[in-house]
C-alpha cells in the first residue's frame, strides 16, 4: 500500500513539475456600458420593473485567483463587487484567459461565466447567471507582473452589456 502511495505521490508532482502550473492572482477595474434589453416582460401584478430598470451603466471591481499553465493559459475563480449607478451588487464566477503567445505584448482571449445579485427594488434582490466573452492585449512587464486591457460582450441581468477591462496580474 506504501508503494501505491508513494507512486502516486510522484506522479502527480511530476504532472505539476511538467505542467508548468503556477499561482496567480489578479485585480481588475471595469466599466459596463449598458447596450440593450434582451429580455422582455409581458408585466403582471408583482412585477415591479426590469432588474436594472433605469438601463444603468456599471462598475466592477474584481480579485480573481487560479493558476497558470505554461505561461499561457490561465484558469481561476474570481469575487466582484458591482455597482450599477446605485443598484449594488456581488458576482461569483469562473475565468479563463488565454495568451495567444509568450511573447511580451500579446494578444489575449477571455471567457468568464457564474452567477451575480443586485440590490435592487424587489425585496430580496435579483440573481442572474452572467456569461462574457473578451479579446484585449497583455502586456508582461517581468516574468511574473503584466498589466492587460480588454473588451467584449456581457450578458446579466437580462441585459447586454460592453465592458471595459483593465487589470494587473502576478
């Protein structure tokens, strides 16, 4: 049984130590212009409105921790706080960046999908999956510190939004 243990033990280190994975941790500003209403409500007698009512811009502000691998790919989970000219709010989601190339100014993809609530005028708020697609450029200002900027599609709260990303990463 030992040597099971210890086999297995060595493999995985070994998987790591051939992975090349690393930690990496990020923080991220954005603004969220609204673009449109993509869900509409025949109104009944509860409703009180759509979530963002007033077709608010956002911000967000984010931390988001995972792993590199290979330098290249990078997979975490993130916390936001969202604030939707007054309407407050927090996410929860997934992020995968990916770096087209190792080279120091490179162009980047970026997927993010999970779940945010709003405080806004039902009584215990709203919650919406949110889904984003987005494309910018990163910078590696040493081998373990870049900067990025990126844009794309975001769908939340029964809206589409544009962020408008930057960030910094080690």
């Amino acid at each position: 049984m030992n040597k099971f243990i210890l086999s297995f033990l060595f493999s995985i280190t070994g998987f790591i130590c051939c992975a090349q994975l690393n930690y990496s941790s990020r923080l991220e500003i954005g603004y969220l212009p609204y673009l449109s209403q993509t869900i509409k409500v025949e109104p009944g007698p509860t409703w009180k409105g759509y979530e963002l009512d007033n077709k608010q811009n956002g911000l967000q502000i984010s931390a988001i921790n995972g792993i590199n691998i290979k330098e290249r790919l990078f997979v975490g989970v993130g916390v936001s706080y969202l604030n939707y000219e007054g309407i407050n709010g927090y996410s929860f989601f997934g992020d995968i960046k990916f770096l087209t190339s190792k080279k120091r100014l490179s162009p980047l993809l970026n997927f993010r999908a999970g779940d945010s609530k709003l405080n806004n005028q039902y009584e215990n708020g709203s919650k919406s999956g949110t889904v984003e697609f987005a494309a910018g450029i990163n910078y590696k200002m040493t081998s373990r510190f870049n900067i990025y900027a990126k844009a794309g599609f975001m769908f939340a709260h029964g809206a589409t939004f544009s962020p408008i990303r930057i960030g910094v990463g080690i």
